[in-house]
C-alpha cells in the first residue's frame, strides 16, 4: 500500500530573456544555491516519510494479528497506526508544498520555444506540455510495446519531432532530462526479467530508449541524459494487489539549461 503519492523530480529553470535584460551570473548561481538546498529538504523528508512507511506497514500487520485473536491492545494499536497515518499526511503535504516552491524557482522557457512545445504536445496524442516547469510527459503505454523498451512505431515520429525541436536555435541554449516511470506491478514474465529484472530497469532502460532514439536524430549526446524511478514516484494512486495505474507508466521530458 503505497502511501507517498509524490512527484520529487524537482530540476531548475532560468531565464533567458525576461523584461528589460538577462539574469545575471550572480542571480544564476543564487538560484542553483537556492535549488541545491530545497532538494535535500525534499530528500531528508523523503527519508523520514520512508521510515514512517515502515513503522505503518508493521504496525498494521500487528493490528491485523491482534483483529484475529480479538487481543484488548486492539484500541492502543489502532491509535499508533492512526497517528502514523496522520505524520506521514503531514509530511506528503509539506514535500508537495517545497517540490512547488522548487518547481517555481526558475522562470518559464523563452516564449518562442514553449510556443514549439506547445504544439508538439497538440499535435501528440502521446503528449502532455507543462509549460511551468518545462515538462513533457509521454504515456508508456502509448510509446513503447507491452513490457519492453522498445519505442512503438507509431511513437517514433513523434520522438524525432522533439529531436527537430531540440535541434532548432530556438532550443540550442537547453538540454533534455529523461525519466522513465512505472506502475507497482511486478515484472511476470521471466523473458522479460532476463531484459529488465526489476521495475527500476525496464523505468531507466526505456528512457535511454528515447535518449538514443533522440540521439539517432541529431540531438549530441553532451545535451542528454536519464533518470530511472520505477514506481517509486507514482503520479496517483495505484489499484490494490499490484493492480497498476496507466497514469505512473510514463516518461517524463524536462527541458532545462544547457549544463543544469
């Protein structure tokens, strides 16, 4: 049971021309301090939801086991659980508060790009563009074959179309970020184990899927690079019993500052 519903992909954008002039170097380096720091908060709190996960888990294991000998300590153990429930809410609300404080730190891409992006997502079925935070996200689902990290045929175009957006003057300054994404579902088959072992492989094989693929297409290997997260960041909540969610399965595209 999957308490800790966030997104922690946190990556920083700048300006390139805002109003009357550029930023600085001195504003540039504040704003990378700035995200260097919100990032371990995130991560330190990250860390403690994770134990407090734990504690929950056994404790709701012993509850379980005392329901079943109709045990007296029922009432002291359902108060535990219920306040670890609350501590881990508490938590889930104060990392989605700074991963928006972070997301906010840089400014939105240069209008001309994000206009680029627009419509690649609009003329994408695969796509989704947010244009605060620079994002593309892809459905898995859509771009790649059942269990494998092969990019679909029909998922291929659209791929290359990034890459001529990457690839315009309009992108030269800014580099890409892939991250892969799964459901909970455990990898079944074992000719899909032997390619990827966990649900972490197949999240990070798919994204060096799209970074070749995108490398294939003219965009230099200097300006991409991956991430893989498994089901360990889901978007929403996944069906009980391992029962997945097609909206965890995606990969997510960050456009961001060349070397950020």
């Amino acid at each position: 049971m999957k308490y800790a519903r966030i997104s922690l992909i946190a990556l920083l954008s700048v300006v390139i021309m805002a109003g009357s002039g550029c930023v600085s170097q001195e504003q540039f380096e504040d704003l990378k301090a700035q995200n260097r720091f919100q990032q371990k908060t995130i991560s330190d709190l990250q860390a403690e939801l994770n134990a407090a996960q734990v504690s929950l888990d056994q404790c709701t294991k012993q509850l379980t086991t005392l329901k079943s000998q109709s045990n007296v300590n029922i009432g002291s153990k359902a108060e535990e659980i219920a306040a670890l429930e609350a501590m881990i809410a508490e938590k889930n609300a104060l990392v989605a508060k700074l991963q928006g404080q972070l997301l906010k730190t840089g400014v939105k891409l240069p209008m001309e790009l994000s206009v680029m992006l627009q419509d690649f997502a609009k003329d994408s079925p695969l796509v989704t563009f947010d244009e605060e935070t620079g994002m593309l996200k892809f459905k898995s689902d859509l771009l790649f074959e059942l269990g494998s990290d092969k990019v679909a045929a029909g998922a291929v175009s659209s791929i290359q179309a990034l890459a001529n957006i990457m690839k315009s003057t309009q992108a030269k300054e800014f580099d890409a970020i892939i991250a892969g994404h799964t459901d909970d579902v455990p990898i079944g088959k074992p000719e899909t184990r032997a390619a990827h072992p966990t649900n972490w492989h197949l999240s990070v094989h798919r994204a060096i899927s799209v970074l070749n693929l995108m490398s294939q297409n003219g965009v230099e290997s200097t300006r991409v690079s991956v991430r893989g997260f498994g089901e360990y960041r889901p978007v929403a909540p996944n069906a009980a019993n391992n029962k997945g969610n097609a909206a965890n399965r995606r990969v997510e595209i960050f456009i961001v500052p060349k070397g950020a």
